[in-house]
C-alpha cells in the first residue's frame, strides 16, 4: 500500500497511545495503595519499575528490585484506577490496568517471557496480556506474508488463499475479546487489533466506551482527546460509510470526455483509487483485470479514478497492464484529486465496491477478499 506523503506507522507490542501535543493538569488526588508480588526468574537486570504514560511521556511511580531468588514485593501508591506499565530487565514491559487496593501476582520466566508469563489477581491485567501476546502471534504472520509479497509479485492470490484462515481466526478472537470486555478496563488492548481507516466506526465505539470507563484519570483524558478527533473524522466519512450511496465522480477520460459514476446504475462497479507510480496498485491490476473478464457480461465493471499528474505516463500504465474497461477518468491532480479528497483516500491502492443501486457494499477488498464477493454476488 501507498501512503499518502509516504507516511509509514508501526504497531507497538504495548498498548501505547500515541497522541500528539497534548497537555493536561492533574487533579490532586488522595494516593491508594496496591500490591504487586511474585517471582521472574533469569532476569539480567535486577530493577523493576512501574510508570505511568501522562500524555507525553512514562512517568516513574515506584522501583524495586529483585530478590536473589527472583522474588518481589511492591508497595506502590497510586492516584486513581488506570493503566500502568511494569517493566523489568530490558525490554520486558507488561500492562497492568491497577484498581484501588490490588494485589496482582507475577510469575515470568525472562528466558521465555511470552510463554511463560502468569498474572494472578487482575482479571483486567490477565486479559490484555492474553490479547496483546495473541495479537503479536498473529502481528507477525501478517508481516511475513506482506514480506513475502514484496519480494515475490504476483502471488498475492496464492498467499491471501493461505492467510484467510489465519486472518478469519483472528478477528473472531478479536471480535469476541470486545464483545466480552465491552465494559471493561481491558478493552483498551483492542485499538491495537482496530484498523484506523477501514474500522473507523468500531475505533469510535471503543474509544467512547473506554472515555467512560477511564473518566478523568490520564489515560482517560488522553482517550477521549483521541475520541473526539477521530469523531470528527468519521463523521466526515459517514458519506462512505457501508450502506451509503456512493457521491458522485465527474472527472475526464484520457480523450477529455466527461464520465459520471452515477451513469453506472445498474452494475455492480469496482471504484478504484491507483496511479501508474504506485506499486502495490500496479501488482494488483492483474487480479482486477481477471475479474473484470469474469464478471463483465453479467453486469460488473471498474470506474478507475486515478492520482497521476502526467497524462503520458497514466495512459502508459492502462495500456502496458491491459486495463481495458472504459471508464478511466483523472483531473491530474495527484493527491489533491477532488474525487480522492471527496471519499478521503489517504492511501492507495483504495477501492470502493457498489451495488447496481450505487450503494456501497465493501471497501478496499483486494485480491482474495475481492473474488470472494464478487463470486458471493453473481453466484459462481
């Protein structure tokens, strides 16, 4: 996938929200204590720290240190339910969503920190670590077949058959890990499993739910901060929301004519967002291409919107990849495409899917994803 200004994100193996510029004041509040005990065996550095993220940084709470045996016992105070992260040796960090007066016990083995890490004393606790080292597993599949793809073009078939079932178990672990905590503390580790754009919607509920659940504590106000902004963002995009009639395009062909979304009524279109400079478009086109040839007669068709600037290099790339429909229409824009700004494409490629209603039914189903519902469609 293209980004937009070729902005990249990666996703932490922690639940970090990253939120920008903010600034807040905190209430003074009457300290609680809590209790975190247990033993972590061969650990190289002896010092446990549990901080808090105050918006701009991870703000020291208490240190200890280990016992010559790997025991610990922690007396921490803290101002207000929230989350918090415990960290020991180098790099091994834990989420702990701590309530007045807990005691959480800590059993890890730092030679073999995800397998053997068990947490007592906080079902909070104990379920974002499940979710979070379940995610990783799966984090790191998705990786490795995007690696894949990259170094072998043309396979994206092949390898979407084979991670379906890895993606379908997925996100009905996922979705029933939300469903399950939908008040709980531990919802927060599901932003993590959320995509930003294609989830919009879901990223919104669970950011409402957890302002509730977090109130006025950092992490709260943090949250709802993110809540509201990304509010905004989806109400802008409700235009494209699933169910919506898809806004209309009037853009010019590659002859200068003027082509209408709208005078595709009565098919089922493929509304596709690529340029001739983008990679993982051009690797997609060839699937594109193999379903139109499937589909064409029985009412299905492409309306491809493009963010060239040059016209020559444009018509090169529909020719060379074959892309033989007729509606190819571009105002030669690049990211300022008026049609692009108006379903808010911030990457590409990025595709629309509308029924002969001109309604949209799916949004950015590509290879595998995009076969399966056309053949859900038409029947074969």
């Amino acid at each position: 996938m293209v980004l937009k200004n070729s902005l990249s994100k990666s996703i932490l193996f922690i639940v970090v929200l990253a939120f920008q510029s903010l600034a807040f004041s905190q209430q003074v509040r009457e300290l609680v204590p809590v209790v975190i005990k247990g033993k972590i065996l061969n650990a190289k550095i002896k010092s446990l720290h549990l901080s808090q993220f105050d918006g701009k940084m991870l703000v020291p709470f208490c240190e200890d240190s280990l016992n010559a045996d790997g025991t610990f016992l922690m007396h921490c105070n803290i101002p207000s339910k929230d989350i918090f992260y415990f960290r020991y040796d180098a790099n091994k960090q834990l989420n702990m969503i701590l309530q007045m007066n807990d005691t959480i016990e800590l059993y890890a083995d730092a030679n073999n920190f995800i397998e053997t890490t068990e947490i007592r004393g906080s079902e909070p606790t104990k379920a974002v670590w499940e979710y979070m080292t379940t995610y990783s597993v799966y984090k790191a599949k998705f990786d490795s077949a995007k690696a894949y793809l990259r170094a072998n073009p043309g396979t994206d078939a092949l390898v979407n058959e084979k991670f379906k079932p890895i993606s379908t178990e997925w996100m009905q672990f996922r979705n029933t890990y939300i469903q399950n905590n939908s008040n709980s503390p531990a919802l927060i580790a599901a932003l993590n499993g959320v995509e930003e754009e294609q989830e919009m919607e879901l990223r919104v509920q669970i950011l409402e739910k957890l302002s509730g659940i977090y109130n006025n504590t950092p992490t709260g106000l943090n949250i709802n901060m993110q809540y509201q902004k990304t509010k905004v963002k989806w109400d802008r995009t409700k235009m494209t929301a699933y169910g919506a009639e898809a806004p209309d395009i009037v853009q010019n062909d590659v002859d200068g004519n003027e082509r209408k979304l709208s005078d595709l009524k009565g098919k089922v279109v493929l509304l596709d967002f690529w340029a001739s400079w983008c990679g993982p478009c051009r690797r997609e086109n060839p699937t594109v291409v193999k379903l139109y040839q499937k589909y064409k007669d029985k009412g299905f068709t492409v309306f491809s919107v493009s963010l060239d600037t040059d016209k020559t290099r444009w018509m090169g790339a529909i020719k060379q990849d074959g892309l033989v429909w007729e509606n190819h229409v571009s105002d030669l824009l690049g990211w300022k495409n008026t049609a692009a700004k108006l379903y808010g494409v911030g990457s590409i490629p990025s595709t629309f899917l509308l029924d002969k209603e001109g309604k949209i039914i799916g949004k950015n189903l590509r290879g595998f994803a995009l076969e399966e519902k056309l053949k859900e469609i038409f029947g074969f």
